[in-house]
C-alpha cells in the first residue's frame, strides 16, 4: 500500500528475504553508465534478470537488476562466501593472447581509472558506503562506492569484502513486521587465502576471525589490515557481512540521512538562490517603473489632450511609439512557425508547472524511481491541449486561414527535433554499450505516445482555438511605416545576448545544483524551491521583454512580435554557456560524452527558450495592448 503518492511501504517479516538488487556503473569522468555485469562480478544463480518497472527508469539510464547476495530480515551472518574470479597475471609478462582471466584485469583495470562507481539499491535505497584506512574513515556517500583503488606504487587493488549495516524499524501496531530505514557499506580489502577441497567448494585455510567457524564478529579494519589487501591478481574471493540494527527512525523519514548529507543539500544555500533571483527581478520591476510610467504618463496626457489644429498638423511630424498605432499590430512574418513555437513553449510551461507540482505531492520519491520522468512525458502529452488551442488562436488573430495547418506545425515541431537528437545519442549509446540506450521497444512506446496521444490533443485544442481570437484595440493598416535606422545597442543580435543575462543570474544558482544532480547522481528534493526559481525566471523574462518592446517601439520599429519571443527565450542561450562551462569542469575527453550531454543540455536549452519565450511574447502582448487601448486613435 502507499501512504502517499510515489512513497512505497515495502515491509518484510522476520527471516523473510529482503532483495538486494545492482544498477548500472556510473563515472564522472566519462558520465557513460554502463551494466553491472560488464565486469566480471559474481552473478547470481539463475539468470540474471532485469528490474526495470517503468519507461522512466529506461529514459534515466537506469540498469537494475538482481544479485547473488542473500540477505534476509534480521539475520546477522559472518564472512558468507560469494565466489572466486580470476583476475589472472596480464602485467607479470608479456603476452600475445590474454586468457579470460587476464581479460577480466585488463577491464576491471580501466573501469577503476576511469573512476567507475558501484550502485546498489535494497528496497529502493541506495548504500552510504564508508572506507577505512590509516588515516581514518572516510565516508563515500550514496553516489556509488568505488570499485577499489591504487597504492602509492599505482598497482590496483580490489574491495573483496563487505560489510553490509542495515537499520531496521519495526511498524507501529504489526507484530512481526519491519521495513528498512537505512542501508550503509563498509568496504574492505581482504586477501584471503583459500583451497578447494575435496567436493569443490571454496575453504579459507587462514581465515579472519569473521571468518572462523559460527564467529559472531563483524569483520573489521584491524582484521583486514592483518590479512593484507587484495591486488587485483590471481584468484579472488568475495565475501560479505550482514547485520540488522534496530533503528528509531520512520519509513517516512528515512530519506532524511540521504538528502542532506553536504552543505549544498541545506535549505539556506537554495533560499539564497531564491532571495537573488527575487532582488533581481525586483531590481528590474523598479527600472521598468522609472523608465516607462513615468515616461508612458507624459505620452498619455500629450496624445489625450484637447488638440487645435495646428497642433494636430504639428503631431504628424512627431516620432515615438504613438506614430505605430496602425502598424504594431499588423500579422508579422512567419506566423505560422510563431504561433507554433509560442503554443509549444505554453505545453512546455505548464508541463513544467505540473511536473513541479507532481514533485511535491511525492510523484518524485526516490522510493519509486523513474516516476518523475513518467510524470514529465505524461504533462506534456496531456498539455497538447493547450498547445494546440494557443497556437491556433494566435494563428487565427493573424489571419491565418488553415488551423489544421497550424495544428500539426505545432504537434510534430519541437518533437521531430527532439526524436531526432534523441535518436541520434541513442545510437551512440548503443555503440558505445552505455545503459543510457533506450531499447526499441521504449522507443515505439514513446512514438506512440507522441503520434497517438498528444497530436490528437493538439487537433483537438487547435479545434476550440480556431473558435477565437485575441482582441486587437487599434485598426491595423495594410502599408507598413518605413523602419528607422537602429542604434547598436537594439541589434537583434546583441540585445538577444545581453537581454538573457537578467534573467539567467535570477535563476543560476539553483540551475547549478540541477547540474550537480542530474550529471552527478546528487538528490534533488528542493522543488518548492525550483518552483519559486521557475516563476522568478518567468517574470525576468517578460519584464526585460517588455523592456524591450518599448524601446524598439520609442525607435519606431514595429517588429516586436518576434523581438518579444527571442529576448524572452534569451536565458537559454546563457543556460547553454553555462553547460559548456560546466562540461569543461568535468575535464571528460570521450567522443561519446560529448554528443549525449551536449545533445541533453540542447534539448534543454530549447525547451527553456520556447517557454520564456512564450512568456515574454504574451507579456509585451499584454503591454501593448494596454498603452495603445489607452490613448485615443489619431487620425
């Protein structure tokens, strides 16, 4: 049963078998994760086999599958034996052909200089690893623990053994029946020395204290630094300790020690974020204040005035924004493709507004994994409606004459973009046997539900938004107004670059610890937070398209229609900078890399331009058709 929405109540009764299940190997230095049985792990007695519960953990790269350790609830065991791998002498001398032995030194080898991590999962919870060595215990947190490491000569070693601690709480009001509150790992070294005996089975000879017959100790440092640590050679066996710890802890808190583990994941650094980005947007109301109330009231009592003639003659050969009366509102180039992105950049919001709300009513517990993702594609399918319905209204207000048109411009636009992107980084993850390649069937799932789902909600949308228009408060006239010289500074190019800037320093800190978690696997919890960035990004960017729009209207330039979209969308341009910046942080120099998360951050880019773009397009909508509805109409 569920006791919110995305929070599981797994619980086990005592000596009942609680799984524990492995993901796919992850690494910061390649960001390729890659299946857990790539290297020559022990697998488990049957087949392995996958745990895959939704699209969303296929889209996250996740690869979970079982395992050969038996744990069971509140069952201590000592020094259990998992298997032997040869790992072969490849180094001791040269040679022609590896033997598989060598081959499993060679691959473990590269892993571990790649800095390649292990994931495990027991009931959904990932381990708190925690490593000791002469200087003390170093705590790896629940990023994946490492495979093993170097000496000082550079000559590998292997963590063999494990020491498995989980805490347990036992429900309120069952007898018997317990649930997992946290799941941590001590890895050790341990160079056991082992025999075959007679019936084939593996017999530690020298064994640890642990590892003695019916020991209750728990192996430890002391034991392990007496038996020397494992190299990465020759035959090497795998143990593991279980203990159960009764724990105070709720299930519903059990997320607590995993979520605030460093200072990033405390609330005042993000309520920083947010202070920031509300002093800027603040910052930016006052300006938007001084400069067009008060400048706007001087031209409202100027035009609303009781004119003579010969000021009337005179106010023919006035300039400003007035002069534009008949043209601002006149059908712009390209209205189909506008009314198009603007509709999308709407679907893309609300699907964002959504998501965020899915997130905080739990849909995004990490109890369930992929749930977000899942909540995500189904937003956007079902915000087609919306999609649809703004695009087709717009298109309609420009006097376009087929919304079909529109409608399908709209439905196969951004996703005929983004399946081609995505197609092409998931053939590279193919090529390179990464667990971020989607298989075929997801693919058709996520076709299907494109083609068969959202285009039709887009149509139908479209079908209610052809109904309607925008109401335009002036005549529009058919001869346009001859376009002034503009200065430098209103270039489209460079007011595109500068304009973004405002609105991405509103919102760059918490964007910096949404990099942090989805490139390196931290946990993402703040989104009440997220939702107060999204709103600050979304007022900084119809404040400085506002902005904008007025000046380009003071030089007597009425192609705002677009100007409004692209300077809304600008933060998106800083966002991608700020991508490569981070990508370069990283110092990952792997082919394969490069095409996924530049082909991720792209898709993100674009999707962050459409809908602050679309915002700041309705925002100078809105902006002109106040001051023009509020002045008398010359003639």
């Amino acid at each position: 049963m569920d006791f919110f929405p995305g929070m599981g109540l797994n619980g086990f009764h005592e000596g009942e078998v609680v799984k524990l299940k492995v993901n796919a190997l992850t690494s910061m230095k390649t960001l390729l994760p890659v299946s857990y049985y790539k290297l020559p792990f022990c697998k488990p007695g049957g087949r392995i086999r996958n745990n895959h519960e939704n699209l969303g953990e296929f889209l996250s790269g996740d690869s979970i599958s079982n395992s050969p350790y038996v744990l069971k609830m509140k069952k201590n065991t000592r020094c259990q034996q998992l298997c032997t791998v040869s790992f072969g002498y490849p180094f001791m001398k040269k040679k022609t052909v590896l033997s598989d032995a060598d081959q499993n030194n060679r691959d473990v080898r590269r892993f571990m200089k790649k800095d390649y991590h292990i994931n495990w999962l027991i009931d959904n919870l990932p381990p708190i690893a925690r490593i000791q060595n002469e200087e003390g215990i170093e705590t790896v947190g629940s990023h994946g623990f490492p495979i093993g490491y170097f000496d000082e000569s550079d000559s590998p070693h292997i963590y063999n053994h494990v020491n498995i601690v989980l805490d347990y709480h036992e429900v309120e009001g069952l007898k018997n029946f317990f649930r997992v509150v946290k799941f941590s790992l001590d890895l050790l070294s341990i160079k056991h020395k082992s025999v075959k005996n007679a019936e084939g089975h593996t017999v530690i000879n020298t064994p640890i204290a642990s590892c003695a017959d019916r020991s209750k100790q728990r192996t430890n440092y002391e034991m392990a630094k007496l038996a020397g640590p494992q190299r990465l050679s020759g035959d090497v066996l795998f143990t593991y300790d279980v203990e159960w710890k009764e724990s105070d802890v709720s299930f519903a808190h059990r997320w607590d020690v995993y979520l605030h583990q460093t200072e990033r994941d405390s609330t005042g650094v993000h309520w920083k974020a947010v202070i920031n980005g509300f002093l800027i947007i603040m910052t930016l109301f006052f300006v938007i204040t001084e400069l067009l109330i008060r400048a706007l009231k001087k031209d409202f009592a100027r035009y609303n005035s009781v004119a003579t003639e010969g000021e009337i003659e005179e106010a023919k050969e006035e300039t400003g924004w007035k002069l534009l009366h008949a043209d601002v509102f006149s059908p712009p180039e390209g209205v189909l493709f506008l009314s198009a992105c603007v509709g999308t950049g709407v679907q893309i919001l609300l699907m964002s507004v959504l998501t965020i709300f899915c997130a905080l009513i739990g849909f995004a517990s990490p109890n369930y994994r992929g749930r977000l993702v899942m909540a995500l594609i189904f937003n956007y399918e079902l915000m087609g409606l919306a999609a649809g319905f703004v695009a087709a209204q717009l298109y309609k207000t420009f006097t376009g004459k087929s919304y079909q048109k529109c409608a399908a411009a709209t439905a196969l636009g951004f996703p005929c973009i983004f399946f081609t992107v995505f197609f092409i980084m998931n053939i590279t993850a193919v090529f390179y046997e990464s667990t971020d390649a989607v298989p075929f069937l997801q693919i058709l799932l996520l076709l299907f539900l494109w083609l068969c789902v959202s285009t039709p909600l887009v149509f139908l949308g479209a079908y209610f938004g052809n109904r309607m228009t925008i109401e335009i408060p002036v005549n529009t006239s058919t001869i346009p107004t001859k376009i002034q010289d503009q200065p430098w500074h209103m270039l489209k190019p460079f007011a595109f670059l500068i304009a973004g800037l405002i609105p991405f320093s509103a919102c760059f800190l918490e964007m910096s610890f949404i990099f942090q978690s989805v490139w390196a696997n931290f946990h993402y919890h703040f989104f009440y937070m997220l939702f107060f960035v999204l709103i600050i990004l979304v007022l900084a960017s119809v404040e400085i398209s506002i902005l904008h729009t007025y000046f380009l209207l003071c030089n007597e330039d009425h192609r705002w229609w677009w100007s409004s979209f692209f300077i809304g969308g600008s933060a998106s341009i800083w966002f991608f900078l700020y991508s490569g910046y981070y990508f370069y942080t990283l110092r990952i120099n792997v082919f394969a890399t490069y095409i996924l998360y530049f082909g991720y951050t792209f898709l993100a880019s674009l999707s962050i331009f459409l809908f602050t773009g679309a915002a700041g397009f309705f925002g100078s909508l809105w902006f002109n058709k106040k001051i023009y509805g509020s002045i008398k109409q010359m003639v």
